[in-house]
C-alpha cells in the first residue's frame, strides 16, 4: 500500500458524486481533502488552507471555475490549479491557460489526472502501478 502523502487538496465540482469519485481516486495520494461546491466557495477555502494542488470543474454556479482560478491566482500565484472538465475545447483551454491554471484535463480520462498529481508529488513510483489506462484504440 502506497505511503500518505503530505500534501493538501481541494476538490471543487459542484456536482457531489464526482466530489466523492475524486475523493476515492486522490486519497491515497493526498493527507488532507477539502470539498467546494462552488467556484466562490473554493476561493474562500483555498483561502483559509492554501490547498498544495485544486482540482477544478469549469461550470459551477454561482461563480465558475475560471472565474475561481482567476481570484485564488491573483491573490495567490503560486497555487497550482488543474481544471478537470468534461469539455475538450480550445478556446476554453486557453481561457484556462489565462486564468493561471496548470493543466487542463478531461472527466472521461481520471488517470491522467492522478498520473500528473503522483508524478508531481514524487509518488509515482508508489501509486502510478494502480492507475488502469484505457487500452489503446486501433
């Protein structure tokens, strides 16, 4: 079993059952989790705890996650954001890319996220073996 890290984390989606996916996926590589149902309830806890690593959803309301990026890097440019949406769209990865997010990422490939999340902490070795890739298409 794969060592805990000393990392924390924040999960902002405003849809709950993917909050809790993310959550069961990310454990293993994170000591401390926080949830946000909302771009402005994320900033307020990013805040608060100065998470090491956000995952954020794009379309949240009231406030979204862009316009969530946008504020915590303004205040914080240090924090690493990765924005994880179901819509592969250009304009809206360089509109992440202008909000100060590290990675854009899709729904549909969660591997991809906790391959960059245990590379990027240094637990690749420990963690990555767990991680099931689609298989290749012809």
């Amino acid at each position: 079993m794969a060592q805990t890290a000393g990392f924390k984390l924040l999960i902002a989606d405003d849809h709950a059952s993917m909050r809790q996916t993310l959550r069961a996926l990310l454990s293993p590589l994170a000591s401390e989790i926080r949830e946000a149902a909302d771009g402005a309830q994320a900033t307020r806890l990013f805040a608060e705890q100065q998470s090491d690593w956000v995952i954020m959803d794009i379309q949240m309301q009231p406030v979204g996650g862009l316009a969530a990026t946008r504020a915590i890097r303004q205040r914080f440019p240090a924090a690493r954001i990765v924005i994880l949406t179901q819509y592969d769209d250009a304009d809206l990865r360089a509109e992440a890319e202008r909000a100060g997010a590290c990675a854009y990422l899709l729904k549909d490939d969660l591997a991809a996220l906790t391959r960059l999340l245990a590379r990027e902490t240094g637990q690749a070795r420990d963690h990555i073996s767990n991680v099931k890739d689609p298989p290749l298409q012809p």
